[in-house]
C-alpha cells in the first residue's frame, strides 16, 4: 500500500467517480488519483469490474449508488442518465475534508458542505447534453414515437443541471487546454490544466524493424469513428494492413464495412502484452476521434510508433505535427473525410520519423509527472 505524502495524509478524502463499468482512461485518471490518496474513499453510481482488471482498487472502500441494485445495470447503465443527477446526490459526505470528483457526466454534482473542499478533475462537460447532443440523438435511432422529443427534453433538464452543479464546485481541473476551454464555454469557470497519466513504464521502446500494418485500436462507439478508418484502407489502392483491436457496439457494422478487404483485420478485444505488442511493430497508429484527450496515442508514442491523428481536441496537444520537423510525432488530417485520412497515410510515408523522438514525447505526460503536479495543485487549492 502506497503511503500519501505527508502534507495530505491528515485528510479525509473521498474521491467520486461516475461509474465503474469499463476500464478506460477515466479510470487510468481515478488510479493516479487513488495512488496520491490511498486512505481516500471511493465513491461511484455503479461498479461492475472484475477485481482482478483493477487490483489497484481493492485497498479502498468503495461506496455506490441504489443503481447499482438495478437488473442487468451493466448493459444498461447508460440507460439510467435521467435518475443519476438524483442518484449521485444521494452519497452521504459530511465526514470528509477533501473530495475530488471525477467527472465526465455526473460526479462533480454530488453535495457537498461547508468546510470542505471540492475539486473536480473534468474529463469533459457532459458531451451529450452539450456539444455532442444533436450526434447522440442521430445515432440513438430512436423507433417509439415521441422518444425523440422526450430525449431533447430531458438533456436540456440535464444540460441545467450541469451548469448549476458546476457553480458548486470549488476548482476545476481539466484533462487538456481543450477541454478547459469547453469548460470557460459551457460552465463559465476557469480551470488549471492537468493531464492524465500516462504509465510509459508499461510500454518499451521498439528502434528495430517494424512490420507492414497499421493499427488502431479503441471501443467500437460511433464517435470513435473507426468506420472512417476502415473506409479509408479498404479504398486504399495500394491494399495497405490495418489492424483493429477493440469491441464494443459497432462491431458487427465496422465487421460488414471491412468484407471484401482481406488487408483489414478486425482482432476484437485485446489488452496488456499482446495490445503492446502490436503497438511496437506497427508502422504507425491511427486515430480519427476528435478527443478530449486520449491516451492510446500517447501509450502507442511510448512504443516508439507515430502517430496519423485527427488534428483536433485533444491530439493538437499529445502529438507533435510535421512543423516540428525531426522531432515530429505524427501527421494530422484536417477533416474526417476518407480522402483527408488518405492524405495524410501518403505524408506519413513521405517522412521518417524518430522512435526516441515519440518516447520523449510520451514521457513529458508520465505517472510521475501527473503525479507531481496534482500534489502542486491540490496544496494550492487547499492553502
């Protein structure tokens, strides 16, 4: 068990997370936090992951929600967003002095009192009440007539909701300059730039050959847009390898895009040695999400692999473009669009890039690096 430094170690800290269902980058966050307050609490709406995926969690006492009682709640979580603002307000924190919120949907609204501290570390205002609430509604494809108007309904109570909440909070700590940007947009409050951690230590640099594929790896969700991705290499003339790791609910639809295209594999889940492996060897890694952050270009960096990014949100500030000439991580395309991708393979392979180059750039977002500055930070916000 870690020991917290001794500055924090008189504090009763509980830290609030929105859900444990999947173990993703939120969670990559909630470990670096939970590693520089290991007496914290842990509070969360639902929590459904196998013990062994989080071995880090077990130390703390994790608190959660009357959803968590709910039939099958982790297939439909997500189905439950109109009863979490009521659910998330319901955790008893009186007894602590310090509580740190998690937030990319509904933690920063839980209550707090006076003489204590919230701070919210901001994955992002919540997407689908905001910028992304006419995708969402898209891609729902709702059948039931009047479900649409019902939906619009409820995200514009969530959407007040959010922004009242935000005025709760005590400091804001965004993810990237993109997000802190969203949050000046949306909630009217400053916030100090903390990005999440990366654990380079788990990746190795690969100098030697690489292999002729390219990779690209994330949950199959529509905002992903893996389908960009398979739509770009199937239409590839020269029949370059792409490799997709990952599962999720566009699976079966990415599985039908890719018939016909031998050169495209879709691999399903992977993690740990095998996932790192395939980051080593490949000859880049390929990313057409607008991000508020991500951290799979930065672990695939880690590997030595550049990276073919979507040049907005969060990728603007992990991968260095060709203007950096030999320092150069990656290459952008400026547009979601199968001949902008394919632009931008073609400029790839006009450059040769430094595998010591993208280490170098991985390491400036490390654990220790996180680490250190959100000691800074939270003595900050608490003097």
């Amino acid at each position: 068990m870690q020991v917290a430094p001794t500055r924090f170690r008189h504090l009763r800290v509980a830290i609030v997370h929105d859900w444990l269902v999947v173990n993703g980058g939120a969670e990559k966050v909630l470990k670096g936090l939970a590693e520089v307050f290991p007496q914290a609490e842990i509070f969360t709406l639902v929590h459904t992951l196998e013990r062994a995926s989080i071995p880090w969690l077990t130390q703390h006492r994790i608190h959660t929600s009357g959803l968590q009682r709910l039939p099958f709640i982790s297939r439909f979580y997500r189905h439950c967003l109109p009863l979490m603002p009521y659910a998330i307000e319901q955790f008893d924190l009186r007894g602590f002095d310090l509580v740190i919120s998690s937030s990319h949907a509904v933690a920063k609204g839980v209550i707090t009192h006076p003489g204590q501290t919230h701070i919210c570390y901001c994955h992002t205002p919540m997407r689908y009440a905001w910028d992304m609430k006419e995708a969402y509604l898209e891609n729902s494809h709702f059948r039931l007539p009047g479900m649409t108007a019902y939906v619009r309904k409820t995200l514009k109570r969530l959407r007040q909701w959010d922004y009242f909440t935000a005025t709760q909070v005590d400091f804001f700590l965004a993810n990237s300059h993109n997000v802190a940007q969203r949050i000046a947009k949306y909630y009217r409050r400053d916030a100090d730039v903390l990005y999440p951690p990366v654990d380079t230590d788990s990746f190795t640099l690969h100098i030697g050959q690489r292999e002729p594929y390219y990779l690209a790896a994330s949950r199959l969700v529509p905002y992903k847009r893996m389908d960009l991705i398979i739509q770009a290499f199937a239409q590839d003339p020269l029949k370059r390898q792409l490799k997709v790791v990952g599962d999720g609910p566009e699976f079966q639809r990415l599985k039908r895009l890719a018939e016909g295209s031998p050169h495209i594999e879709l691999i399903g889940y992977l993690q740990g040695e095998k996932l790192h492996q395939l980051m080593q060897r490949a000859q880049a890694f390929v990313f057409a999400a607008d991000e508020d952050f991500g951290i799979v270009p930065l672990e695939a960096q880690a590997c030595g692999t550049p990276v073919i990014a979507y040049g907005h949100g969060g990728a603007l500030e992990t991968v260095k473009g060709l203007e950096h000439h030999q320092q150069a991580t990656g290459v952008y395309f400026t547009e979601q669009t199968v001949a902008s991708l394919s632009a931008a393979i073609e400029a790839f392979e006009a450059h040769e890039f430094s595998p010591q180059a993208c280490r170098l750039q991985a390491e400036a977002f490390s654990n220790a690096v996180f680490t250190q500055r959100l000691e800074t930070l939270v003595s900050e916000k608490l003097n």
